[in-house]
C-alpha cells in the first residue's frame, strides 16, 4: 500500500513539475503574432458582399497589414518581447475563396450565436500552421463570421505553445463593426478586441498573472 502511494506521489509530482515547466517555457519565450486567419471565415448577408473577387484575397491581405499598422503596437505595450511568424497563416489566406460568402441575412441566434468551429477544429487548425519559429506562446485570430444584418464580427482569439502547439486558451468574441469603408468596417471587431483590454487580460491569463 506504502508503495502505491509512493507511486501515485512520484507521478503527480512529475504531471506537475512537467506542467511548471512548460508554463515557465512560454513564459520566458515572446509572444509570436502569427496573424489574421480569415481561411475558414463566413461572410454573410445578402448586401456587403456583392463582390467577393474583390474580397479574396486582397482584402484579407489588407486586414493583415491594418493589424500590423495599428495593432502591434498594442501587442508590445503587454510585452516588450514580440516576435511576428505570418507566412503559414498568410499561405492559408490565400487559399481562401469567394465559397465561402453566404448571401443571405437572419437572427442573430441564427447568424452570430451558431458557430462551425468545435474545440477540436482550433487545435487541428493550429498544428496545421508551418512556422519558422520554434518556442514562444503563439497567438492567432482565427476569423469565424462576419455577420452584417447585426454588424458583427466573430473570432476566436488563440494562445498556443509554439512548440507543442497546444492551444492554452481559446476564446470567442464577438464585437460590433463600424467605421467608414468595408475595410475599416469590418476591421472594427478586431480592433475592439484588442483596444478594450480583452486580449490584455486573456495574455495575462495564460500567463498566471493576474
């Protein structure tokens, strides 16, 4: 009995030094932006997007660069230490195409509460991406739907281990669009995740801080 105690101890001391040791691993290694990824995106309603080839992928392209432009500098005031790794996400851009636009209009139940991505299709998408970086913690907006009968954008905001490429937190969010022309309008949601603290207390939550 002695020794299966001792066994059940010595294991979960391993589980937990093995997990300290992770969390100290990204800790220690900078935050890897690896970009927009609109490749599985749905835009839907029956009047902001008449014109998908003007869509796919240039204004994809386009958001990508906005974010780099005016976001990352909201990346480096939570860290100093900031890297960027965009080929993998911006390959799968892309591949991206007018298919996936949904001409029609509905509730918001129906249109921003649904959403096609299981915890499951996260990680799958995440360990598809071919990065030149090798450590770090990760972080991707992986786009679901862009919504314009309730002008919503939707995205799941995604902290992974660059190494092991385990998703550590992954968390939906959706916010409303705005703004002058399609490109800023619909980069509204983006914006807002960042600028009103949401990625800042989600980066601390995987850090352990609070």
């Amino acid at each position: 009995m002695k020794r299966i105690n001792f066994l059940i101890t010595a294991l979960l001391l391993n589980f937990t030094a093995t997990g300290l040791m992770m969390a100290a691993d990204v800790s220690s290694g900078p935050l890897v932006w690896c970009g927009l990824d609109y490749s599985k995106v749905k835009m839907i309603g029956t009047t902001d997007f008449r014109q998908p080839d003007q869509i796919f992928p240039r204004m994809l392209a386009e958001w990508n660069a906005l974010f780099m432009k005016e976001m990352l500098p909201q990346l480096e005031k939570m860290t100093r230490d900031v890297n960027t790794d965009l080929e993998a996400v911006q390959a799968l851009n892309e591949k991206a195409s007018p298919k996936q636009v949904e001409m029609k209009d509905g509730s918001k139940s129906e249109m921003v509460d649904a959403s096609d991505f299981t915890a499951a299709d996260i990680e799958k998408q995440v360990a598809s991406y071919k990065l030149s970086k090798t450590s770090g913690l990760g972080l991707v907006f992986i786009v679901d739907r862009l919504v314009k009968a309730q002008e919503t954008g939707c995205t799941y905001v995604v902290f992974f281990d660059v190494s092991s490429r385990k998703v550590l937190l992954s968390e939906r969010a959706c916010e409303k669009a705005g703004g002058i022309g399609f490109r800023n309008y619909w980069f509204r949601p983006i914006k807002t995740v960042v600028d009103s603290k949401k990625l800042a207390k989600m980066y601390k939550t995987v850090q352990g801080t609070k």
